[in-house]
C-alpha cells in the first residue's frame, strides 16, 4: 500500500461521514414535511389521498434506508482507518492520526492540544503514514 493509498484509506472516514450526515439530513427534512399537515392549498380535491400519502410514506423510507446504508459504509470506512492507525506502535503518531482522521480535528488544534508545533505535528503525521505504507507491504 502506498503512502497515497493509506491517505485514501483515511480521508474516506470523513468523506464517508459527510454523505452520512447528508443522508440523514434529507431523511429528517423529508421526515418534518411528510409529519407536518397539509396546508389548505395542498388539500387533495380528490380520493387520491391516500394514494399520495402511501408514495410520500415510501419515499421516506427509501431515504431511512439510504441514510442507514451511509452510517454502514461510515463506520466500515473508520474500522478500516482505525485499524491501520492501531497499526503504529508510537503513541504520538496514533494521537495524531485519531485526532486528524477519526475525530477531525484541524491540524492547529491538534498542535495545541499535544503541545508541539503544527511542522512538528506534519512531521510525525508524516512519519507515521510511511510506517503504515511499510506495514502494509509487509503483510501482503
């Protein structure tokens, strides 16, 4: 595995999380405006009614199930980051791997938080990828 490829293996955690919360976000506006009544306007003039209501019904669901199928992929994408991360014998470089990828926080804040300066933290974030691109091709 290159260095490239296990940065793909860890950016997909967030990119895998932000179509999640997408999903759900759909599902949940789509949720608020099927549970809300109908405005006068938007009475049916006809017995389509239920017709409707039974389409509307079946699109939420749809959007659940997309969002549910998000959430999956989401924590597939971490399990799979989180264990190239567990990986690493150096627990800095674990550090800085969890608070970047896992728990997406920015590079500033992770420098504040360990104490060391943002080039140092580039420095071990470094190190550590080229550790897992050697790990990787170890096992293969």
């Amino acid at each position: 595995m290159t260095t490239d490829e296990v940065k793909t293996v860890l950016g997909e955690v967030r990119n895998a999380y932000r179509r999640y919360l997408l999903a759900r976000e759909k599902a949940a506006r789509f949720r608020d405006g099927f549970l809300s009544p109908p405005a006068v306007s938007d009475m049916p003039h006809s017995s389509s009614r239920s017709n409707g209501t039974e389409n509307r019904l079946v699109s939420l669901i749809g959007c659940d199930e997309e969002a549910a199928e998000c959430l999956e992929k989401y924590l597939e994408a971490r399990r799979a980051a989180e264990s190239l991360i567990g990986s690493l014998e150096n627990p800095d470089e674990k550090e800085v791997l969890t608070r970047r990828y896992i728990m997406f926080e920015k590079w500033e804040d992770i420098a504040e938080k360990m104490n060391y300066s943002k080039q140092h933290i580039f420095r071990i974030r470094n190190r550590a990828l080229k550790k897992m691109r050697v790990n990787e091709s170890k096992c293969d």
